[in-house]
C-alpha cells in the first residue's frame, strides 16, 4: 500500500502539444504506483477559460467525470455538447474527440484511462481550432 499526499503527487501544466489555453495536471493514479502489469490512469485536470485538449483518441477508451465548471466535449463529425459537474463522459476506444471549458468558465475533470499493451494510454491529434471550439 502507498500513501501519496498531494504535497508527493504535485501538479504540472499540460504541454502545449496537447492543450490549447492553459492547463493544469495532478496525477491522481500513475501506473508505476501499482505495479504488477497495472495499466489504469487516473488525473484530474482543470482547464482555465476556453482551454482545450487537442484532439485525441483512447486505444481502450477514456472516461471523464466533471468534478466543476462548465465543458464542452465533441466527437469528431458531431456538434459539441455541454458537460457539467457530476456528468459522467464514456468515451470508447478510438473515438476521435475533445474537451474543455466554455469560454468564460473554469472546468475541472477527472480523466480515467488505461494503457494498452504498449504502455500508450492516448494518441494525439492536431490542435483543435478557434473555429472548431466556437467559443
């Protein structure tokens, strides 16, 4: 068993080569925590106004769980739709999508996801565009 306060976990900014706008990361489950072939990871992730993933997709899926704010999430070749706390987002493997905050909001959420056989837990697309977002 560990126990990792939040002082051990820390927290980073997202990369600009995932995210447009600023982002905020704190590990919340990290695969070499557990060891034994676990694949699981876990992070919450708080976007500040208008910030936004790039797209991406899951090899085995993601979940989302909106811990605050207001979202946007969209699959691509569909409209963007809102998210709100305590709504759950099941997104399946190789679903091309993003997601963010409105602009003018905060938004902050729980991403789960597992790794596939070769560790990659995500595959990142080209950033999505002030005209995709729409504000």
């Amino acid at each position: 068993m560990k126990i990792l306060g939040n002082a051990d976990r820390g927290c980073r900014r997202g990369p600009a080569e995932w995210f447009t706008g600023e982002v905020w990361i704190d590990t919340v489950l990290d695969t070499a925590w557990l060891g034994g072939g676990a694949r699981v990871q876990a992070a919450q992730v708080t976007f500040t106004p208008g910030a936004r993933t790039h797209w991406h997709t899951h090899p085995l899926g993601q979940t989302l769980y909106v811990l605050s704010g207001l979202g946007w999430v969209q699959l691509e070749g569909e409209a963007k739709r809102a998210i709100r706390p305590g709504d759950v987002v099941a997104l399946a493997p190789g679903e091309n999508h993003w997601h963010g905050a409105e602009a003018g909001h905060m938004m902050c959420h729980l991403a789960m996801q597992e790794a596939d056989a070769t560790g990659s837990p995500v595959t990142w697309g080209a950033a999505v565009t002030d005209e995709e977002y729409g504000g």
